[in-house]
C-alpha cells in the first residue's frame, strides 16, 4: 500500500514535469507545416552514425572536432545544393592563402527565397 502512493507520487510529479512542456508536445497537430516524425533530422545524421560505426571513432578531441566540423560541412552543403568538394576546395584555398573561409551560411536573400 505504502509502494502504491509512492508510485502514485512519482507519476503525479513527472506529469506535473511533463505539463510544464505542453506546449511542445505534439506541434505537428497544431501546425500542419510541422512534421510528426524527426525522420529529416535522422537521414541528416545518418552518415555521421555509419562513419563512426565503420571507422570505431575518433582517437582524439582534436580528431572529434574534426570529424564533427566536416560532417556539418557536408550536411549543411548537400542541404543547400552547393558542392561539397566545391566548398572543401575553397575552404583549403583560403586556408592557404591566409584568408576567411567561405560562410556555411546562406545569404540573407537567399534565405528569403527558401521560406
């Protein structure tokens, strides 16, 4: 009897947690632009999780950010349409040469376009 009201408390408390965040639940029925599965989100991803699993990892920080950076490069490319070896090509140019690399960000107008 005493571990059915402790059960009950526990529930009632993360119910109480969980109502905090009601508003984020479920938006997709709210909002027809937004989609009920994270299925985008998981393909983008998707290449990362197979080159770990392939490659065992990374054996240093410096190995990690590398990896990290270059996957977000290449997502980020392929999701606008740009080169991926284009952009790579021009990011070790500018390396070279001591000047910015290119922005992974497109241009305010281009975004405008998009929307």
């Amino acid at each position: 009897m005493l571990e059915d009201k402790l059960l009950v408390l526990r529930c009632s408390g993360k119910c109480r947690e969980i109502l905090k965040h009601k508003k984020y639940l479920w938006p997709f029925v709210r909002d027809q632009r937004v989609e009920p599965t994270n299925n985008f989100a998981e393909r983008i991803v998707r290449q990362g999780v197979l080159w770990r699993k392939s490659s065992f990892g990374t054996q240093s920080e410096r190995g990690a950010r590398y990896v990290e950076r270059i996957l977000t490069a290449c997502a980020t490319c392929r999701l606008q349409g740009r080169s991926v070896i284009e952009y790579l090509r021009n990011v070790c140019h500018c390396h070279l040469n001591g000047i910015p690399a290119p922005s992974l960000l497109k241009p305010a107008g281009d975004l405008a376009k998009s929307a």
